[in-house]
C-alpha cells in the first residue's frame, strides 16, 4: 500500500503577538495521527519508489535513538503498508528495558523489531548500512532522520501556493532534510532559516550537499544540546500551548518557536515580514520527555 497525499493540506495560522511583524505556523502535525509533520514527507517518495520496484517481500530498516520520531513513524508507516520493519537503536543498554520506553513500545506495537547497537558501532552507520544491505538484499534502508535525496523531494509537498507570500520559512534542523527541501522547493524571493537544536559542525555541509541553493542560513536553536529541555524550554511550550491551543514538542519545534519569538523581541526581522514556521510534529515525543523530567524532578510539559 503507498502512502496518500493527504486530502486536506496542513493548515496555516496566525499567531498573534501584537509586533510590527506576522507569525504563522503550518500545521504538518495535523495531516496524519501517527506519521506526522516532516516525518510523513521525508518517508512519503522513499516508501512509494521503494514499493513501485520491490513489490514482493518488501522491508524497511532504519536508524534511530530511544525517543526517535522517525522510528516511531517509520514503524507506522510498516502497519499501514504491512511492511515488516528494523529499527537499529542507538543504546545497548535499552536491550532490557525498552519496555518502559513510549516510543519503543509503539514501535513494536506496529510490529518493529529491534536491534540494539553501542553508540561506537551506531556512529558507523555507513558501515552497518553496508552490512545490513547484505544480510537483507531486497530491503529499504532508510538513514537516521529519514534523510535523503527521496526526502527533500518530499519535503516540497510542504509548500504550495499558500506558503508562496511568507517572506521567511523557519524550521528545526537536526539532519538538514527538511531545511534543504524547503530550500530547494521554495519561491526565489524567500528566505529560509534553520534552527540547530544539534551541534554539529558538519550540518552546513550535509545541507549543500542536498541543495544547490544558497538561499538559507543556520540559527542556533540546541539551548544546552540535543534533546536537553530546561525549564525556559517548558515554560515557553506551556505558555504557547495555554495562549494559543498549539502543542509543541520539546526537542524541534518547540525550540524553533522559542528562538523565533526571541528574534521578534530583538527586532531581528524587518517590520512588516511575514514569517511563516513549520510545525514538523513529533508530539509522540512528549510522553518520553515527561518521562525523563518527572525523574529530574522538573515541570512537565502540557
């Protein structure tokens, strides 16, 4: 079964904030209950190339940590289609006690199978790529994140005429695929911005080799490291989600929209811009989260 354009696009909102500029977010989070956001466009020509060429005893394996969206996406895309999935998970030590983890238990849920790996052997993951294509010859291997050439294809689904008048698109950045194809597919006039919530000096690099285009620029967005929350990260989620009725996810947009709102503040974009945000999903992630604050003794996200 191949994935479906979704029939309803994403809707655009504004959000008001009393400023000399525009916000709008676009809701990628709201076109599918469980793939969702970027997730479901970087997957969408990767699955349905995939499927057009292994029609017989297709597979899907794929790289991801504990609290993983594209594992936890990747593992609903195989129950949709009835695929049987691999995820490679970052962590031996979750081998006993992936039970207690959200996102692994859905994952399995929808019928993934896991192998977990040290962290050493998962930073290689050229070679175990090149080693599980081996040991399963007919089977998609999907890199971590999702992203690929097949990937920024997809992400230009995301934009269409009513995204063409923003004068800045803004997303989260963590493997550059959605930055690269929104680059990519986006009007000449428009300027893209992405928000590193990692740090990783190659990021640049990983981008040009996606697009050719230059019409983009890194902000960084990590506040202390990938997948570190603190309690202005949960304070600001909270605030939003009471003020606008809008959940954000802690670890991409939800710092994305921080930063945003800190550059509006800062008069970083020109009076009357209109700024457009994209909402990449990821809301399964909260549940872990919460999971990790409550042990810190933090407030948890609403």
């Amino acid at each position: 079964m191949l994935l479906q354009i979704p029939t309803i696009p994403a809707p655009i909102q504004e959000i008001k904030i009393n400023k000399k500029v525009r916000l709008f977010i676009k809701r990628e989070d709201l076109i599918h209950p469980q793939i969702s956001g970027n997730k479901f466009w970087k997957l969408f020509y990767n699955i349905n190339n995939y499927l057009e060429v292994q029609s017989e005893n297709p597979s899907i394996i794929t790289f991801g940590g504990a609290f993983s969206n594209h594992i936890s996406a990747v593992s609903a895309v195989g129950k949709l289609a009835g695929i049987p999935t691999l995820g490679l998970i970052r962590g031996e030590e979750l081998q006993d006690k992936w039970h207690q983890n959200p996102t692994l238990v859905f994952a399995s849920e929808n019928g993934m199978n896991f192998r977990f790996v040290t962290r050493g052997e998962y930073r290689n993951k050229d070679l175990l790529t090149e080693k599980l294509q081996l040991e399963f010859p007919r089977a998609l291997v999907i890199p971590e994140g999702g992203t690929n050439k097949n990937a920024v294809q997809g992400i230009g689904m995301m934009l269409n005429n009513d995204t063409k008048d923003f004068d800045y698109l803004c997303t989260a950045v963590g493997t550059g695929g959605t930055m690269a194809g929104i680059s990519e597919f986006c009007e000449d006039d428009q300027k893209i911005i992405g928000f590193k919530v990692v740090e990783d000096a190659s990021l640049e690099n990983k981008i040009s080799e996606l697009t050719l285009k230059k019409n983009w620029h890194l902000i960084e967005a990590h506040f202390g490291g990938y997948g570190k929350i603190n309690d202005e990260n949960i304070r600001f989620i909270n605030n939003f989600k009471n003020k606008y009725q809008i959940p954000l996810e802690p670890i991409y947009t939800g710092k994305m929209m921080q930063k945003v709102f800190e550059m509006i503040d800062q008069e970083y974009f020109p009076e009357g811009s209109r700024i457009l945000c994209f909402h990449t999903g990821g809301l399964q992630g909260i549940q872990g989260a919460n999971l990790l604050l409550h042990k810190q003794n933090k407030n948890l996200i609403l």
